[in-house]
C-alpha cells in the first residue's frame, strides 16, 4: 500500500460494520496519522454500526483520530481523496451507499479483507491486500503495522484485539498464527479487558427474536445433517446462532423488508470440515453478489421475495448435501 505523497485519504467498510470492520477502520486510521503528508482522513460507515460495534466506538473513538467520520453516508458528501482504503469487503455492493464513490473516484484504490474475492473486486481498485486465512482485517492491519515498524500504541493494540476475537469466536476457529498475534498484542492490552468490552447482555427484542425463530423453526434432515430455517423480523444473525446453538447443523434465518428478501445464514465447524459448503462463497455469493460471508457465518439481502430466496438456497443445499427430508 502506497501511501506518499498522499494529502487527503478515505477509509470505507461494508454497511453496518461489525467489530471488525470498526476496529480495523480505527487503526487504519491511526496508521495513516503517522504519514506526514496526510492532512486528511475520512471514514465513511455506508449505514451506520451494529450494536456490539456501536459499543466498541464507546471505548475506542474514531473521530479523535479522522478529519470526519460519517456514520450514515449520502451522496451529497463530496470527498476528493487521494486513496480509497475498502476494509473488511470483499464485494463493491456490500458498500451500499458509498459504491458509487469508490466506483467513479478516480484515485488509488486498495482493498484489505480476509473474505473470499468476489468476481468483480479487482474491477474498482487496483492493489488488493487478501489473506483467506486471516482471522480478520484487523489480523492484515496489524501486519501493515509491523511491515512498515510503526509503533502500535495501547488503544489500536485494544482495537486490533477486539476485531480478532469477535471474527475468531473467541479464538475458537483461529490458526495458529493468529493466536501469535494474539500473544503479542497482550503484551500491550489485557484480553480480560477486551472480553469485558464484548460480554454485552442480549435486550429484550434480541431474546424475543431468538426464541420465535425456534417457535417457528422448520427442521429438515439431509445425509445425516440437521438443517433449520427460519423467519424473524430483526436479530437474522444472532437467531440463527441461537439455532446452531440449539443443535442444528445449518440454520437459515430470513425476513422481507419491503421489496427485499434478506437471510443470515450460520452452519458448525463441524458442518464445513465434511461437507466443505463454505456458506459465504458457496452459498450466497452464488445466488448473487450481494450475499457472501465466511465458511460458516453469511448473510445475503436481495431483490425479491422471500420464498423465491429460500428457494434459491434450499436447491443449493440439496445439490451440496442431498434431499432435504422434513423432520
């Protein structure tokens, strides 16, 4: 990533960034402040934060280190940028609106992401920084700052730790060179504090949605795999944990909004290890571009009903799996 004779830069991510996509905007943004020539930096969130990220901004506050942050971007917002960084997103649609910026801008741009690339990313931006391997974006940011031997201070340590454990579970699916990186971030910042910052209660609405989604659960059996779908309003993601975490190998959540159809999709480790169905990229990125995620964790809003997107996925599954037999 070339970054002299840089004056204005822009960092985007994807629509409602999650832990990762903040944090790695975060210490991007404080990698950036060491370059001189840098006198403005800009951040643009394309629709705002998830709550658990919400929380995070509480504790480590990217305006302290931006120009402007943009949490809601409209397309009056007018940034002449020398660089585009696009972090954690492996698809231009996933920036909702922030794509037709990064699409018509003219300036470098570079992508960092540990997702599978999707067909078009090489089409908007001309170097590509990918590690399928990598827990999370946060896990490449750190190795920029090592390549470039720029001192990472105790808050991007926090941030740069947070973003891992969140996209690792925990830690739980992490290789072993993530677990190296884990090691040395601690020696700046404590990992009980990291994990205080992340253990927030679920509110009312969020247990509500998780137990109709079990309420209203179809279950489905297919070579020897326990498949479940589901609709709820709001919560798709952490509804379709609670039903993996209820003993399902496969769970599909789903809601419409309006004219959209949208899923999150979660399957085991155990799921992915024998049936290698990578759900981001073998799954919903091949209904359409607008889906896409990693092995065991998707999600996917499109343009059309929601039977006709159940569908979609069902016949992908049963191509995948084998027939799907009601439960």
């Amino acid at each position: 990533m070339r970054l002299s004779g840089v004056k204005t830069a822009c960092i985007v991510t994807h629509r409602l960034a999650d832990v990762d996509a903040y944090c790695s905007v975060y210490s991007l943004a404080s990698l950036l402040r060491y370059y001189k020539s840098i006198r403005y930096i800009h951040a643009i969130f394309p629709d705002g934060l998830n709550s658990l990220a919400c929380r995070v901004k509480e504790y480590y506050n990217l305006s302290l280190l931006t120009t402007n942050v943009y949490y809601n971007y409209t397309h009056d917002i007018n940034i002449n940028a020398d660089v585009i960084i696009i972090a954690d997103t492996n698809n231009p649609v996933m920036l909702g609106d922030a794509y037709k910026l990064v699409v018509e801008s003219k300036c470098d741009k570079v992508i960092i992401d540990h997702h599978a690339p999707s067909k078009d990313i090489h089409s908007i931006a001309g170097e590509v920084i990918i590690d399928t391997d990598a827990s999370s974006t946060c896990e490449l940011v750190y190795r920029l700052f090592k390549e470039r031997r720029i001192k990472i201070s105790k808050d991007v340590a926090g941030a740069l730790l947070l973003g891992i454990l969140t996209d690792s579970q925990h830690l739980t699916i992490a290789r072993c060179k993530s677990i190296e990186v884990v090691s040395m971030l601690c020696r700046s910042v404590s990992i009980e504090d990291a994990r205080s910052i992340l253990a927030v209660g679920r509110d009312y609405s969020e247990k509500v949605a998780r137990l109709k989604a079990a309420q209203r659960c179809r279950l489905y059996k297919a070579n020897g795999f326990i498949i479940a779908f589901s609709k709820v309003g709001s919560y798709h993601a952490s509804a379709a944990k609670a039903l993996i975490d209820l003993g399902a190998d496969l769970a599909i959540v789903m809601s419409t909004e309006g004219t959209l159809a949208r899923a999150s999709v979660r399957s085991t480790q155990e799921f992915y290890a024998k049936t290698r169905l990578h759900i981001g990229t073998d799954l919903l990125a091949t209904i359409s571009d607008a889906g896409g995620g990693h092995p065991t964790a998707a999600s996917i809003a499109l343009e059309c009903s929601e039977e006709e997107l159940c569908s979609k996925i069902m016949d992908i599954i049963r191509d995948r799996i084998g027939r799907l037999d009601p439960l």
